[in-house]
C-alpha cells in the first residue's frame, strides 16, 4: 500500500511539474486548458486555446498566426473568436493560417484569443508560428495593439500541442532509473 501511496504522490508532483505557464511575457501558445498548462491529450475530440500569456499591453485588437500539424490527419471542427471579430483564414493540408481583428480585448495573464475544436483522426503535433503572409515578422505570430502591429514570442518550454504523442510531456525513462527508485524501498 506504501507503494502505491508513494506512486500516485510521485505522478502528482512529476504532472505539477510539467505546467507549462511560461514566465516569459507577450508569448502566443497554443493549449489544451484555458490556464495555459496543459499542453498534451489523448487522440480525441478536443478544445484547443490560442492564448496570449503574460502580456505587457492592457488591451490588444488582434492576432495573426500559423499553424503546422505533424501526424494527423486533424481536422479543425469550429473557431470561435472574442465578440465583434473580423477573421480571416483557413485550414487545409495540415497548415492554417488567421488573421483576425476585434474589439479591444482586455488583457489578463492568460488572454485568450482564440478557440477551436479539434478532432485528431491520430497521433498529431500542432506547431504554432508566423502566419505564412505575415504583417510583421517572417517568424514569429503578431498581435494588434492599439493599430500597431506588434511581434510576439512563442512559449520557450514547447512552442506546440500533441494529441496521442508525448512531444514535450515526454519524460525520459530508462531501466536503471526504475531500478534505482526500486533499490530505495527494499
């Protein structure tokens, strides 16, 4: 029983660990909760979240990104965008690109900006970027504050989401890793 105890309180901690809450500011990510630390699921249908974390503006107007799936197939189900939003873009051959504008959108920590539904047919990554016709910069995703086009920065820990992989959620593993937590409890 001490061992299951101490198994389940180590996978507790270990998930904790992983929250991908990035401390950096003005960073577009993508994620599978609306606070911004869920960044793995199963291969199912699924939300998935465009947020804006830490920013340093207290409102922006919009946002233009890109999106990549590695796997798949994948298929985007339904956007839903904040009220009075003009968006244009589309998804197809496992690549989409939006640009959207909107009414000003007060910023918190963890700003959300965009929503789809996803539906993974498999194992897929999604990697978010520069939309392909970018207004800025060639590399990264840019949102719209106060009718200025402003770059921002990708999550430093995982710039992506994995339906049905381990991506960033991976935690290595070896037999002599297991084997040294083994000999603590004999």
């Amino acid at each position: 029983m001490k061992h299951i105890f101490f198994l389940c309180t180590c996978f507790f901690l270990v998930n904790s660990a992983l929250a991908v809450f990035d401390p950096g500011d003005n960073l577009l990510g993508l994620y599978l909760d609306q606070n911004a630390d869920v960044i793995c699921g199963p291969a199912a249908q699924t939300p998935l979240y465009v947020i804006l974390t830490n920013p340093t503006y207290p409102e922006i107007n919009g946002v233009e990104f890109g999106v990549d799936v590695i796997g798949g197939p994948l298929y985007v189900l339904s956007m839903e965008w904040p009220e009075e939003a003009v968006a244009i873009g589309s998804f197809a051959d496992q690549r989409g690109d939006w640009a959207c504008g909107f009414a000003p959108l007060p910023t918190t920590a963890t700003t959300l900006v965009c929503s789809m539904l996803i539906l993974p047919l498999g194992p897929a990554t999604i990697i978010i970027g520069a939309n392909a016709i970018p207004s800025a910069s060639p590399d990264q995703p840019c949102i719209l504050v106060s009718g200025a086009v402003t770059e921002v920065g990708l999550p430093t820990y995982c710039n992506y989401v994995s339906y049905g992989r381990f991506g960033c959620c991976e935690v290595p593993t070896r037999k002599t890793s297991f084997d040294h937590l083994k000999s603590l409890y004999r």
